[in-house]
C-alpha cells in the first residue's frame, strides 16, 4: 500500500482530476509537503520525542544548572509558597496587620477594576479566571444541569485569604463571582459580540469549536419531552433553569440559544480495528467536554447569565440530539449514517454537545459542503458496516423503515420530518456492544482523513463544488488505502507521534502564526 502515499502517485492522482496545472506540479514537487503516517513510521526516531537539531542532550543528573547532589536532601512542601500554615504565607506573610493589608489591596485592585471597566480587570476577564479555576476539579467529576452554590469562605481559605477582605463572600459562586458580588451589572453586548466572546472563552477551555444557534418555536422542537432516564423536561413561566432531582428539569420559556460545542476525537485511534484503542478515543471526549462545560457555566454566571448543560444523572445525554445542534448551527451536513455528521474541519470523528444559555448570541447557519451529496454516491460507510445497518439506497427517504432486529415493532428509535438514509439504530448498537463499540463506519469515511496535506484540500474543495467526481473520488479513496487500519498493524499506533489528544488545535485559528 505504501506505492499509494508517493508524491508522484498523487501527482498523477491529481491530474486525473485534471486540476495539476503549473502551479499545483511545482507546488507537489517541492520539499516534503504530502509526508504522510507511513513515512513518519518509517523514520529512524519515530515513536520518540523530536527535538530541533540545536538541543543537545547530557548527562543524567548533570543539568545546566549545577547542582551538589551531596547538599541535596528530601525538603517539606508546607514551606513552598503555596503552604498554608507554614512555608511561604504561614511562616512568612500571615502574622500581623501587614498581610491583611496586602489582601484588602489584591481585593480593592480588583474591584475597582470590574467597576471601572478597567483592560484585563473587566468582568468578563474575572469571570474568564474563575471558568479556568483549578477549583473547579472537584465539580467536573460529574455535569450538572446548572451549577451548584459552595461556600465561599470554604474557597477563600483554600488560598489562605480571610472572607473579611472580599465583602459579599457568600454570594460567590464555585469560581466566577456574579456581577452583583462586583457591584456591577450583568454584561451587556450586542448578539455578534457576546458570540465572539464566548467562542474565544470557550476554545481557551478546551473547545474544538463552538456555534450557535437560537431556539425558537421551530427549533424548541428538538428539545426532548424526556431524559435517558425518563425525567420529564419541561418549560416554565421562570426565570432560571432548576431541578427537582428525579421528578423534572425545568428550563425557563423565554428567550434562549443553543451553544453547540465540538470535542475532537483522534482519527488515527478510529481508524484501528482494536476496540480498545478506538473506545479510548470515544470515552476522552466525554471526559473533555465534562471539563468544558463546567468552565463555561461558570464563565456565564460570572457575567450575569445562565448555562444550561447536561444533568448529572448522566454525562452522556444532554437536553437535544447532539448531530441536529451541529447540523443546524452548520457544524457539519448529515452524513449517510444518520447517527453522525460530517464537518468540513473534523470530518466524521468528532463528538458535539450543547449548552443552552440566556446570553443573546447570533445564530450561526447551516452549510452545503457537498459532503451529504458525495453520500448519496459513497456506500464506505455502509460496505464497513458488520450488522448491515447502514442503508444502501441511492437516494434519502421521509419514511423510516422497520429494524431488521424486530421488524413487527414500532419505530421508535427515530423521529420523522428529516429526508435522510435512515440507519438502523437497533442493529447498529447490537454491534457497538458485541464488538466493545464498532464506529467502523466513522473510521473508514473517506472525509475521516487528516487536513495538512494539499491533496486533501483540493478533494473536499472539489466535493464543495461539483458533485462530478464524487463516484471517481470514493474509489480513488479505496484505491489509496485510507480507512480501517489492517489488524496486522493495530499495535503499531503506540510507536508513532500523534498530535496531543489526538486533536489538530490549529483549526480555526488565525492569530500568533498559527
């Protein structure tokens, strides 16, 4: 397979497309731009760590610092300064009138600066702060619907400051103080600001992406009558989201927006038939977003408003379906499994999730990329399928038909009103369980391919444009070998250098040189 991933067979690849002009061929013919996974294997340090050829290595324990490990011996970090009763602040700082003084002056700097607007001392700069608070930890082990109250003094103590220099301090939520413990009132921006904000607050916490959308009488809709563990959810005449652990969720009926956010997967991890390291990659996403959405709930209650995110009765199901979020604020078209969609930046391997919040934000719209048109000609998906869940057909459908599990039940498991290729959700979840979770469908899409190489930029523009080559591109993505990794090589993902959580945060970055 490896006469597939030369520069020349893509080249000539290219030309079949007739889109290699001068340009392009001089472009392919220059330094290594289309290295690929094989090639990085095949390198005499692939598997370790690659430093710039300017950093020299020495001897173990002789760093440039010179230490006298005959002086070394083992020290107590209660006389760090993040010690409490003695190091740095006990030993040093706590005793006399000096250290009060010292905290009333970090406490008035803040303050002031929140009531006077001042740069980098605003109030969504200090709400900013709390969402990335390490005291959060103890909160994200598990979602919460709306985020619980704690005792602030319990807070304050934590970093060895008296509640008697922050005035207010029981009205201090976890880590971002509402307005009114500043003084101030809630933010105000126009929709477009608020929405350029909180995109920036969120990838800063650790979103992919963020998009938006507004719930109104259509897109309510989407909104579940029930949780996963039959809880109804239901709007009220209220102000402020609750819960009535057990009985009910209750979401305010007034004006709100969905935040619908994005958590890379690895691709390569989906790619490899073993359950485990594909599951792994699965199982992080959860993990990343339970992180996100804590911060983000208290960066919105830090300027004056609400997020309204999974219960904590289970961190896999939120308020709607995920893909209907990202399909409808243009996060991705849907794709010929109707279980997921595909995004011109992550391609099939990625999980969505949505926040719901009462900060007016600007609604993003839906995109045509031409991905859901190449499914009408691509069946990878449906080929990869082991419970021939996926369907065959040529052409989308309004009627959902019967599951080959048991055909004389009721189709529940899908709601009418989309023209898709329905996928059969029990037979395809019969396979998740027999296999330790399959997703081979995901890991061979021809759009699961990773965004550096220019080959791929030109197929995806050709698929946003034309629908002419679609046929010759499914085959030529077989041809190329991408997809479902040959068991053969399944342990071969732990010697090779991936990017950090398998994710590319480069996407949608375009300031500092990114």
């Amino acid at each position: 397979m490896n006469k597939f991933h030369s520069i020349v067979s893509r080249r000539d690849f290219m030309k079949g497309l007739g889109l290699a002009g001068a340009g392009l061929g001089a472009a392919a013919a220059a330094a290594p731009v289309f290295h690929d996974l094989d090639e990085a294997a095949s390198a005499p340090v692939a598997g370790g760590f690659r430093r710039p050829w300017w950093v020299k290595e020495r001897e173990y324990e002789d760093p440039t610092c010179e230490v006298d490990w005959n002086q070394i011996e083992r020290s107590d970090n209660s006389w760090t300064m993040h010690g409490v009763r003695n190091g740095v602040k006990g030993g040093y700082l706590f005793a006399g009138q000096k250290y009060l003084d010292w905290q009333k002056e970090g406490s008035d700097l803040a303050f002031n600066g929140v009531k006077n607007n001042e740069p980098g001392l605003t109030l969504r700069d200090m709400a900013l702060e709390g969402g990335a608070s390490p005291l959060l930890m103890g909160l994200n082990k598990v979602v919460n619907f709306v985020l619980p109250e704690i005792d602030q003094n319990e807070v304050l103590a934590q970093f060895g400051f008296t509640a008697a220099a922050w005035p207010n301090a029981s009205s201090f939520w976890v880590a971002s103080a509402p307005p009114d413990f500043w003084g101030v009132s809630k933010w105000q921006g126009t929709p477009e600001e608020n929405s350029r904000m909180l995109r920036s607050a969120m990838r800063f916490f650790g979103a992919s992406e963020v998009r938006f959308a507004e719930l109104n009488e259509k897109t309510k809709k989407l909104i579940f009558t029930h949780h996963v563990h039959n809880t109804p959810i239901v709007f009220e005449d209220v102000d402020r989201a609750y819960e009535v652990a057990g009985q009910k969720f209750v979401l305010p009926d007034k004006p709100l927006y969905i935040i619908s956010v994005a958590i890379q997967m690895s691709k390569e991890m989906y790619r490899q038939g073993n359950a485990g390291i594909r599951f792994a990659a699965n199982n992080m996403r959860y993990r990343l977003n339970n992180v996100v959405q804590v911060a983000t709930q208290s960066f919105l209650k830090g300027i004056g408003y609400q997020g309204i995110g999974y219960p904590s009765e289970s961190l896999f199901h939120g308020m709607m379906p995920s893909q209907a979020d990202a399909i409808l604020t243009g996060f991705a078209e849907m794709a010929r499994n109707n279980n997921y969609c595909i995004s011109p930046e992550f391609g099939t391997v990625v999980g969505y999730y949505s926040i719901l919040t009462d900060l007016p934000l600007a609604p993003d719209k839906p995109i045509d990329a031409g991905y859901f048109r190449f499914c009408h000609t691509c069946r990878k998906c449906a080929e990869a399928c082991p419970s021939q869940a996926i369907s065959f057909d040529s052409e989308p459908s309004w009627e959902i038909p019967p599951s080959s599990v048991d055909p004389a039940k009721e189709t529940k498991y899908s709601t009418p009103g989309k023209k898709v290729f329905h996928t059969d959700s029990p037979a395809c979840y019969s396979r998740w369980i027999g296999l330790h979770g399959c997703a081979r469908c995901m890991g061979t899409c021809v759009f699961n391919t990773n965004m550096k190489a220019m080959v791929h930029d030109v197929v995806r523009a050709t698929v946003g444009t034309t629908g002419l080559f679609n046929g010759f591109l499914w085959n030529a993505d077989k041809a190329f070998g991408y997809g479902l990794v040959p068991p053969e090589k399944w342990e071969e993902w732990w010697d090779k250098d991936y990017p950090v959580l398998g994710q590319d945060s480069t996407i949608g970055s375009y300031y500092g040189g990114y």
